[in-house]
C-alpha cells in the first residue's frame, strides 16, 4: 500500500474511532481523551511543513464539524503540526532519525524517544484545546486536574494503539 | 526587496503558521456569535448522515428506556383528555370556542447525535429547515426541557443541549420566583444550577422548577428539573441552588421542537421598547 493511500485510510479509521468510540465510552465528566491526532505524530520524518501544517488544518477541521467546537481543533492541531519537527529535532540522535521513507514510530525512534515526543505534543494538544474549551472559565485547577488526566490517558491510549496496530508490522 | 524576499523565505514556515492559525481562530471567535452558518458543524451533510447511521445501530440498544419515557408523557397527557372529566349534562352551557389562537405548534424530532461530557454540548436532530425548525427554538425531551436549536441545514438541526455553557432559561420555582438555569462543566451530566432566586423566595428540596413562559422559546410550566440542594453564600442575596435536570441526556432518542407562532411578534414588539 502505497504511503498516500495508508494516511488517507488511517485518517478515515482515527475520526471514526474518536468520533463513534472514544467519545462514546464516558468514562468521567473530567477525563475526555482524543488520540484522533495520531495522524499527525506518525506523518513520515520527510514531509513538507507547509504540508504537515495543512494536514493539521484538515485534520482539525473535520474534527470540529462533528464535535461543534468550531475550531479549537483546528487550532491545537496546526500548532502540534507546526511544532512537531522542532520537537523531533530535539529528540534525535546524532545524525538523525533514519529519515528515508520513514515514519515515527518506535521502532524508528526507540521505545522512550518515541513515548517522549507522543508525551509532549498530546500534552501541548490538551492544554490549548482544554484551554479553549472552558474559555472564561474560573476553575483553574478543575481545568489543570481535566488536562493532566486526560493527557495521562490519551498518551496511554495512543501507545496502546501504536502497539497494536504499528510495531507488529515489520517491513 | 531583495531582503524582503530572503525573510519571506527563511521565515515562510512560521509566517505559513501564522496565517493558518489566524484563520483557525476567525473561525473560533465567530463562533461567539449566537447565528452561525450550518457548515462547519454536525448539521452538514456529511457529519450529520454518519450520525444518522450510527445513531440507527446504536438506538435499539435504548429501546427499552426509550419506551418507557414515551409510555409515562402518554399517561400523562391521557390525563388530560378532556373525556376524563364530567362536564355539565346540558347542552346550554356549550360554548364553541372559537376565540383560543393556537400559540405553540410541537415538531417531533429524532435525536441523532447527543454528547454529554464536552464543555460545551450539542444534541443533533434529523429535522430541519425543510420540516419548520429554524434556530432559536425551544426543545423538549418527553420528559423536560432539553435546549435550544442553534443552527440549522435542510434536514438536520443543531441544538445546544443544557449541558453548555452558553445555554440559559428562565425557570421559576414553586414559589412563583423567577431565575434562570445555567449549567458549568464542574458539573455532570444530570444537574445543573438555578440562579437569581432571592434569598426571601422559600425553597426547599424537591421543588419543581418549571419554565417561566417569558420566553418565547417555551410555553410556560414545562419541567426543568428538580431541586437537588441548597448552598447558600451568606454574603449574597441570592440562594446557589443546584438541580437535577428532568431530561435525562444520557439516553435521549426522542425531542419535541417547540414553534412558537407568535414569538417574532413578541420580540419585535420588546425590541422597539428596550433597545
């Protein structure tokens, strides 16, 4: 499958798993968790920023038609998308990532590095959309308790998903 | 120029960046706005079809609760039925009433989409502008007040549920006394806060809290919830009362959309007044 046609395919499976399951399972008024932006963090290592920033716009957006939340998804992900190389930037070795046709994942980033970089971009994610959400709203620390819980299960659920479903795969 | 040209380049990314997030938060802050168009939410075609064909599975999974919400609004509008009464054996005491206008039309509606645990949430009806609902009306559940209709597209409407931040009614307490209810995302699902009532107004647990009719979104006396308890700030003048909804949001399958036909009479009418 080429790598075009898998991002469309994986885009379509993440808003659908966000959008009919995640958001379905309440599992309490303060822990929403979103992996829906898995999309953006396993883009390949080579693509064009001008491009990842719109594959965020698009991203984002088609989170907000079904959420109505008119867009604070879009914002949180275009800044993960416009941050992201920076932060892969810091996280890689000497040399670089092996970045020919490849994507991050752990097996091309390792296991830490990997849990690392999906840590911090959920965590810029949440605070912005979680942020934005409860806009000229008081309660600061029920907003602090809401991304820190939220973000301990999204990092969990995206790792999970990267098990499941990526490192199996060999090849 | 030269230089211009070589900023614009270096700096591209970042200005790329820039350009899409001004127009990501466009988007956002016009949101603001009470009327909005029905594109960018679940009320499009696409979202709102999806939602349909979910809701279609996952609906017989609440029949069951879904029937039993429709079973007690028929007993209770059975209640009503003018043939549960006795009325005067004569026939000289019968007057045709022709004078009533009809004020209020009650659209059924199916819910498609619902979310519970946002900060801000919406229901999504299979009605819309080609069935009459258009934003600004009220919504009903079998059982109490459910939102309002924020947006609509041809078939499908979007309502802010109780549950946002943005939605509030006027409600009045057994006392006469009239508030408003708000909801916040401290709470759950199932209550929210009734504010405004004096601290004179007597209240007690259990009281219904009920429309007030002064809005033109709902007919007077339809339920709103129940009061859950009573905190009072000795420094204000006014009780903090949380309630427990009627509506029941986490397996809603049925609305009413309330059509008012004399309510842009009324609204005109207090706009020339209070500007």
């Amino acid at each position: 499958m080429s790598e075009l046609l898998k991002n469309i395919f994986r885009f379509i499976l993440l808003i659908l798993l966000q959008v009919f399951v995640l958001n379905r399972i309440l599992i309490h008024q303060i822990v929403n968790p979103y992996i829906y932006m898995v999309f953006i963090l396993v883009l390949p290592f080579r693509i064009q920023r001008p491009l990842l920033i719109l594959c965020g716009l698009a991203l984002g957006l088609t989170m907000d038609a079904f959420m109505n939340t008119m867009g604070m998804h879009a914002i949180a992900c275009v800044l993960i998308a416009y941050l992201r190389p920076f932060i892969i930037n810091i996280l890689a070795p000497q040399g670089g990532f092996e970045m020919v046709q490849k994507a991050p994942s752990f097996r091309t980033m390792g296991v830490a590095q990997f849990s690392v970089y999906t840590l911090i971009l959920v965590s810029i994610h949440h605070v912005v959309y979680f942020t934005l959400e409860v806009f000229g709203f008081a309660g600061f620390f029920y907003l602090l308790l809401k991304i820190l819980l939220s973000v301990m299960v999204s990092t969990g659920l995206i790792l999970l998903y990267e098990m499941l479903f990526v490192s199996r795969r060999r090849g | 120029m030269r230089n211009l040209i070589i900023f614009f380049r270096n700096y591209f990314n970042f200005l790329f960046f820039l350009l899409i997030e001004i127009v990501c938060f466009t988007i956002f802050l016009r949101d603001n706005s009470f009327q909005r168009s029905a594109f960018l939410n679940s009320s499009n075609a696409v979202t709102g079809k999806l939602y349909q064909k979910y809701n279609d599975i996952q609906y017989y999974f609440q029949l069951k609760s879904t029937n039993d919400s429709l079973v007690q609004e028929n007993a209770r509008l059975r209640n009503r039925l003018l043939s549960d009464y006795d009325r005067p054996d004569t026939g000289s005491l019968q007057v045709t009433d022709t004078g009533l206008g009809r004020k209020f039309v009650w659209l059924p509606a199916k819910v498609v989409n619902n979310s519970v645990n946002n900060a801000n949430n919406y229901i999504t009806l299979h009605r819309g502008r080609n069935q009459q609902v258009f934003p600004n009306m009220g919504v009903m559940s079998p059982s109490g007040v459910a939102g309002i209709v924020r947006s609509v597209s041809g078939n499908y409407a979007v309502v802010m549920s109780l549950l946002n931040k943005q939605t509030s009614i006027s409600a009045r307490v057994d006392s006469g006394y009239t508030g408003s209810v708000v909801w916040s995302p401290l709470l759950d699902g199932a209550h929210g806060i009734l504010k405004d009532i004096p601290r004179s107004a007597r209240v007690k647990t259990g009281d219904a809290v009920v429309t007030s009719g002064f809005s033109t979104l709902f007919p007077g006396g339809i339920p709103v919830g129940y009061v859950d308890r009573i905190t009072d700030d000795p420094s204000s003048n006014f009780h903090t009362i949380r309630i427990r909804f009627a509506t029941n949001f986490y397996n809603l399958q049925y609305v009413y959309v309330i059509r008012n036909l004399k309510g842009d009479e009324k609204n005109k009418l207090e706009s020339t007044e209070a500007p």
